[in-house]
C-alpha cells in the first residue's frame, strides 16, 4: 500500500504540470489506484474489519 501511495503523489505531482486534461487523467488514476489499493485491503479480514464497511 506504501508504495501505491508512493506511486499516486508522483503520477500527481508529473501530471500537475501540464494542462488541465493533466489534471483530470491524474485525478484518474489517483482514483484507479485508491480502488486497486482498497480491494487489496479489503481481501485481507483484519484490514476490511477496519477499513472495509
């Protein structure tokens, strides 16, 4: 998961650069990788009892 987030602040802070269709194709997969991100924890029982509802 660490290295997800990792992964997300870079594709932000490279895309914020550029014009605002930069943006909004960061703000995708930011949000692809939050879903990627989730679905891992929530296949784990005692990650989903906390995080998962």
């Amino acid at each position: 998961v660490f290295l997800l987030a990792v992964l997300a602040t870079a594709v932000v802070s490279f895309s914020s650069d550029r014009a605002s269709h930069g943006r909004n194709a960061a703000a995708k997969v930011f949000d692809r990788i939050a879903l990627i991100a989730t679905r891992e924890c929530c296949a784990n029982p005692q990650c989903w009892a906390k995080n998962c509802r």
